[in-house]
C-alpha cells in the first residue's frame, strides 16, 4: 500500500465496535482487567493508550521501522533517547542543529556524556572525531536554520564500518520526502510539532527505532520515565498525519516559488534553500529525497532592518516553531537559537541579519507581496 | 444504588473494548459498515455516537427518565422540545423563566405560531386559569430565576394530568442530585447542561431526558433531523464533570447558604432571595420536593448604586454570565441572563435594577465573606 493510502486511512479501521473510522480518543488512565491476571493488552495509559499506539503503529510503518513511541515533545522524545547512553559515551553530533537540542547535550555533558559538535555536512569530518568511546552519530538534515545537506548514505557507511548508531532527526523532511532508514539509521527522531502534527497546534515528539532490541530500551525508557504524548493530541497527531502528503507537497512548491523570489531581493544578500539550483546541497539532496523541504533562511543586507520586517509582516507570523499550515517567520540570532554561545552561533553563520522562513499553505503571491512590503519598509 | 453511586457508575461507564475506565472520546462522523443492507446500529454521527451516549444515558439514570438526549447548548435543548407542538398550539410558562427561554418563544416560536401564556406559577391555581382549549404543555422553572420562586411539582404535574398536557421543567438550578421532578409526575426534564452538571465553566451543553417511550421517539426524531447535538469532546467533558456533581453541589450549596444568611443581616442589602431562608415564601414546598437550596442565590441592594458599587469593587467570584461552575460568577440580570426581557417585564417579575445575582462556587466562604464585605464597605462609602 502506497504511503498516501497509509496515511489518509490512519486508525480509520481501528474500532469493530462501532465501524468509527475515525480513532477514538482514549482519554483514560487506567483499564479494567477481565479476571486476575488477564488483560485487554492495556493496563495503564502511561504504559501504552490506544489511541496513542495507534499513532505509533502507523509511524513506525511509514517510516520502515520495528517500532515508534510518541513523546509530550521532541526535546522529551530526545531526552529519552539520550537514556540509552551511559557515562563515557561520546556522540558526534551536527553542529548547528537545533537550539534546544544543543541545550539538552549540554545538559547530559553534566551527566558525563560527550558530545562532539561536528560540520556533519562534509563526512569526513566525521572521521576525524570518531574515537573507541563513539557510541552514535546525531545529524540533522537539513540543519537549522542553516539548511546543510549530510550526506546520508556515506554517513550511513560509517556507522555501519565503526559499528555506531545513527540517530538522524528528520523534522525538517518527513518520512514523506526522507526515509533516513534505507541509508542505515538506527534511530529517527521527530519534534512531531512541526511537519507530522502540520497545525501548530500540538507539541510532541517521535522516536521510531529500526530494530526490536533497541525498541525494547527505548521503550523500558518511556514507561519508566513517562514523558509520553497524552490520547487528545496523540489523536491530533494522528488527525495531521492524513493530509502530510498534501501540506508537504504544496509547501514545498510554495518554498521554492519564495526562495527564487528572494534571490533577486535587493535587500536580500544570501538565500539559503536546497531546492535552488545553485545551491551547493541541490544535487545530494535530490539523492536522498523526494522533496527540498518548506524552509528558508535568508540573510538581508543589515540587522538594522530586521526589527522593521519582523513587525511590517501580517500575513507571515513572527513566532517560533515551523512545519504548520500557517507561514511562520523567526529570528534564529534571538530566538531559536539563542541558546548558543555567541562565539559558536558567529562560527556557524547564525547572525543577527538572518531571519527563517516556514512556509505555509497560503497563496505564494500572498507571501511574497507580504515580504515584499515588510522587505521594502525595512 | 444510592445516587452518588449512579453519578460514578451510571450507564456505559466503562469501555468494553479495552477495559478503559472513561469512555473513548469518538470524534468521528461516520461508521464503516459490514453490509449495504443490513446497517450497523452506529451509521452516522449526528444520529449516533457513543461518548455522547454515554452522558445522554448517564443524566437519564440520574434523573429517572427512560431517555436522555445531548444538545449543543441549554437553548438548543429547549428549542427541541419546543419542536414538539405545532402552529396554532399553546404552552403554558413560569413567569420568570430564563431570559433565552422567554426570547426564544417571544420570537420565533411566536412568528412560528406557538402561543406562550406567562403565569405566577408560585400559586397554582392562576395555571389553572391560564389553560386555554390549544394548551398542550406547562414549562416550569423552579427555583425561578433569578428571585428564586418555587413551584410546586406535585401541584403542577395534577394539573397537568387532569388536562392532559404534557409536563416540561428546566432543571438547570438544581439537577437531578437535589431535585427529581420525574419523581413527581414530570414528563420532561431540561438542563442547561453548561451549569452544574458540567461544573466547570468549560462547555456549552443542553439534556433533554423524558419519561417515556413516545416522547423518547420523538424527541430522538427531531435530534436526529434539526442535529443540535452536543459534539464528542464536550460529551466527553460533561460526563466527566458529571462525575463530581455530588460533591461540588453539597460544598456549593453549603456555601451558598451561608452567604444568604450572612447578606441578611448586611448594611445596604434590602432583600436576599434564597429558597432556605426562613423569610422565603416557598421555603416549605422547597423543602418536601428539593434535598437542598442549591447554589443561587440573589441579593437585593438598597440602591442601584450600592449594587453597582458592589459589583465593581468583589475580587474573588468574576463578573460574567453563566452560573453553576467551581469558580462563584457575580451576574447582573438587568443586562445579563435576563437583557432580552424588556424592562417592564422584568421590573414585573421582581428583578429590579438593584439585583445582583450570586452562583456560589468552591471557594473557601471566609474569603468570600472578607470579600464582599469590603466591596460592600466602598459601595456604601461616600465617594
């Protein structure tokens, strides 16, 4: 079955009660047991929730994997990822990945965990810093806000060679576009906020792992820690899900129309989106996906005009997060990324003349004459 | 079962499926069938859902009906029942009746072709006198709202009997924990759902629950074909308000009663309306049908200013519309629950500029003592 089949019919056939081909929502804390020592395969909602394993079920199917587990956020989906690790460990991460994720391999360099901030977009940097304590390799791909490409199949044969895991955070793309799973991952991390979930309107987070052993720790995780995803917005992931294939295409088309657009900005000094030609990360990520994604940095000619844009957009929102049906516009420098040094922000190019772009499913000319406006007041 | 029993376990209150001790919130409009022929009992989802089966059958239980039905709201729920008559019939309606409810048949169900003759019905007797030879039914609120008359159910409902009308009461002020009016001869009970049986402030909701079989096809007849049902989500929070109805009621009430005493005795209050206080002219009847004064209460200021002052100067409940909720709600009638009555009317029904309208909450009552004592001391203060 095709993956837009899959998807428009997730928990649509779950319920034999009533025929409801929508997924019930569970909203329950615990579960009645048939006689002693029986049970309905549910015994407490922390340990599993229908309407949650249902969402699960289906995302570890479209991804490729052994199984998924649905998490209150991505931050708590990678914290729990994190667990399997022990003191001494050594993980090679992106450098400029997520704010909150950097935040969060800060936190666990307490705990004894190291971490190796690495230029994942050349492999052989990779190289470079692996050493006999490299238990993984954390990338994501596209990065934020940066957009660099890794080059998933080539990293994909260096875990494999030295025997790593590799964690890849697929936010950006979506199994839709990327499957991280046929290049060799291990494990595939979402902030299910964004892309999967589609509205903005729900905070989650997804870990699907490849193989049953791995699942079985992640799992003793989840229900020991319990950082899981309630029934009402695993139900509203689920909701978001059927109309992935449709958001992702659409936005991606939008992107493209926007980022070409603003190449010939005046104001506009560098555009960075791999679905344009000249990009540098154009060829390999055609490669490894099916699409070039809905986000879009772009840098204006000085920091004094950001303040202006930032409050002149009206159809674009200036809030944090992406991936939803509204267009949103950040500033990484201040916001998404100001957990940085500002040393290590300077080094990666986050500065304070770039602003990130989500694209929406708004009209294309609506956005454009919006930034167009904000851009010229500015 | 003794009630607080059947407030927990009353219908479906498990899930069969998997054991799940609250029902599953089916936010679904249609059922997947076996066969084209042969439907399913679950087709579609304005005629059938199972969350909100689950509150409708619950409320049922509680009132002692054989039926419950969920609407969207307390007026969606009327309307329904209103739907009942036809053109050129006429109802009989406690004077004082929720201001929605005088709009609704002043409006459209007049333009419409159903008469509604207003009564005094604190004496029942001018019911009697009211019944015209197209009288098909007598609507009831009591506690009244807001002065907190009280009708007699027994009385009502012979009377309905001896000229075969049907018997309807909103049962919003006091729900089926305190008052059971099918227990007395009633036909129809209404809720305002939003109230006490939800609790919390946090859904629009309307019950109809009726006595017997030909009234429940009919009213599952016009349901299914107007579909003012109650949504899955808020079915879902109703019921679990449900659940606490006991409790908070007997906390409110408790309150509520306190305070009535306690506004007594108060500077610049002239009067205070509560069903148990020994001046209340119903405090009797009240008593033989109600197992208590429930959580209204409305107070009499000397002036409109005094009233006014009041109402501007209380910290703890909040000002708003609405009432029956864990938070107290302070509501002006005047241009609140009863705006859609002109003037005249409510001046004739008792509600004068000067009432204030209290739905007592879980608050501690010692800081809602403090609390409208000191809003009371700057409304008497001169400025």
């Amino acid at each position: 079955m095709k993956i837009e089949t899959l998807l428009s019919q997730a928990g649509s056939k779950w319920d034999n009660r009533t025929g409801a081909v929508s997924m019930p929502i569970y909203q329950v804390a615990t579960f009645r047991h048939p006689e002693l020592g029986k049970s309905t395969g549910f015994d407490y909602s922390r340990s599993g929730n229908p309407t949650r394993a249902v969402l699960e079920n289906i995302l570890a199917k479209l991804e490729g994997g052994a199984k998924a587990f649905a998490f209150s956020s991505g931050m708590s989906a990678i914290d729990c990822l994190l667990r399997i690790f022990m003191p001494g460990d050594h993980l090679i991460v992106t450098e400029d990945l997520y704010g909150g994720s950097y935040r969060l391999f800060e936190e666990y360099k307490k705990l004894g965990i190291d971490f190796s901030y690495v230029d994942t977009s050349s492999w052989e940097n990779i190289l470079f810093y692996i050493n006999e304590r490299t238990k993984a390799i954390f990338i994501e791909t596209p990065t934020n806000p940066l957009l660099k490409v890794a080059d998933l199949y080539k990293i994909g044969k260096i875990a494999k060679e030295n025997k790593l895991l590799l964690i890849v955070d697929n936010t950006f793309l979506t199994f839709y576009l990327q499957k991280p799973f046929l290049f060799g991952a291990d494990i595939v991390v979402y902030s299910a906020s964004k892309y999967l979930s589609g509205h903005n309107d729900v905070i989650g987070g997804i870990l699907v792992v490849k193989d049953e052993t791995l699942a079985e720790k992640v799992y003793f995780y989840q229900n020991s820690i319990g950082s899981i995803l309630g029934p009402f917005d695993s139900w509203l992931v689920l909701r978001g899900l059927k109309t992935l294939h449709l958001r992702m295409e659409r936005q991606c088309r939008n992107a493209l129309k926007i980022a070409k657009w603003l190449e010939h900005h005046h104001k506009v000094k560098k555009v960075y989106y791999p679905g344009l030609k000249n990009s540098i990360w154009y060829n390999i990520l055609k490669k490894q996906s099916k699409g070039f994604g809905a986000m879009i940095s772009f840098e204006v000619e000085s920091a004094s005009i950001v303040p202006a844009i930032l409050s002149k957009v009206e159809t674009f929102l200036f809030a944090e997060s992406l991936g939803g049906v509204e267009s949103l516009i950040t500033y990484p420098y201040l916001q998404t990324h100001s957990a940085m040094s500002e040393d290590l922000r300077r080094r990666l190019g986050i500065n304070d003349r770039l602003l990130r772009l989500s694209v929406g499913l708004e009209n294309y000319e609506d956005l454009i004459n919006d930034l167009d406006n904000a851009l010229n007041v500015g | 079962m003794k009630i607080k029993t059947k407030i927990i376990h009353s219908g479906i209150d498990k899930d069969p499926y998997t054991g799940a001790s609250s029902i599953p919130i089916y936010q679904v409009s249609t059922y997947a069938q076996e066969d084209p022929i042969k439907l399913g009992k679950y087709d579609y989802g304005r005629s059938d859902n199972l969350t909100r089966h689950a509150v409708e059958e619950a409320v049922a239980n509680l009132e002692g009906g054989i039926k419950g039905f969920a609407f969207g709201s307390g007026m969606a729920a009327i309307s329904s029942v209103f739907l009942l008559f036809k053109p050129g019939d006429s109802i009989v309606v406690t004077e004082d009746v929720y201001g929605g409810t005088y709009r609704v048949l002043n409006t459209i169900f007049k333009s419409w072709g159903l008469k509604s003759i207003f009564v005094d019905m604190s004496e029942p007797e001018k019911i009697i006198k009211a019944i015209e030879p197209d009288t098909k039914a007598i609507f009831v609120e009591t506690p009244t709202n807001p002065v907190l008359k009280i009708i007699d159910l027994s009385a009502v409902s012979e009377i309905a009997k001896k000229f075969n009308l049907i018997s309807i009461i909103d049962n919003t002020f006091m729900t089926p924990y305190l008052q059971r009016p099918i227990e007395f001869g009633f036909d129809i009970v209404i809720h305002s759902a939003t109230k006490f049986l939800g609790g919390h402030s946090d859904l629009i909701a309307g019950i109809v629950v009726v006595k017997n079989e030909e009234l429940a096809v009919k009213i599952k007849r016009i349901q299914n074909s107007f579909g003012a049902i109650l949504g899955p989500m808020d079915s879902f929070l109703l019921h679990r308000g449900l659940k606490t109805l006991a409790v908070r009621l007997e906390a409110q009430q408790k309150t509520a009663f306190e305070l009535a005493k306690w506004f007594v005795n108060e500077r610049g209050v002239k009067r205070v309306f509560y069903p148990l206080l020994d001046d209340h002219k119903g405090k009797e009847i009240h008593i033989r049908q109600a197992d208590g004064g429930g959580a209204v209460l409305s107070v009499e200021f000397e002036t409109f200013d005094i009233a006014y002052k009041f109402m501007k100067s209380v910290k703890i409940p909040l000002l708003g519309v609405s009432l029956g909720g864990v938070e107290s709600i302070l509501s002006y009638p005047s241009t609140m629950s009863h705006a859609s009555m002109p003037e005249g009317e409510r001046l004739k029904r008792g509600i004068s500029n000067s009432l204030v309208r209290l739905s007592v909450g879980l608050e501690d009552v010692d800081d809602l003592k403090e609390d409208f004592s000191s809003a009371l001391y700057i409304a008497l203060s001169k400025s």
